[in-house]
C-alpha cells in the first residue's frame, strides 16, 4: 500500500491543496498537510503529478512496509 505525506521541506505554497483537495489541505501554519494517507489507484497519476510540480520537493510518496 502506499502513502502520501509532506515532509518538512514545504514552502506553504498551496499548490497541492487547490490541485487536489481530496488529499492536501493548508494547516494553520499555512503549510500543507495529507488528509488522506492512503492513495487510491485512480488517483495516482495526478498525485505523481503534484509530486513533480511541487517547488519544495516536499510531498512524497512511500510505500508502506
């Protein structure tokens, strides 16, 4: 199974939030942050997508061991 988190390098943004609200949200500290670890199969493409286009190479995905 795989995984989707934001690690510390986020640079606040949003790209991924207004991109893909189903997994991404902005926190309080104006960073993003996963709101659904667990990646669906038909969504991958686009969330590659997003991992590509982030400017703070912070968002990754893993898989789960």
């Amino acid at each position: 199974m795989e995984k989707l988190r934001v690690n510390e390098n986020c640079i606040g943004c949003g790209l991924c939030a207004a991109q893909y609200d189903k997994y991404f949200t902005i926190n309080d500290e104006g960073f993003s942050e996963v709101i659904k670890e667990v990646i669906d199969e038909e969504d991958k493409k686009e969330l590659l997508n997003i991992v590509e286009a982030c400017p703070g190479e912070a968002i990754v995905i893993e898989e789960e061991k």
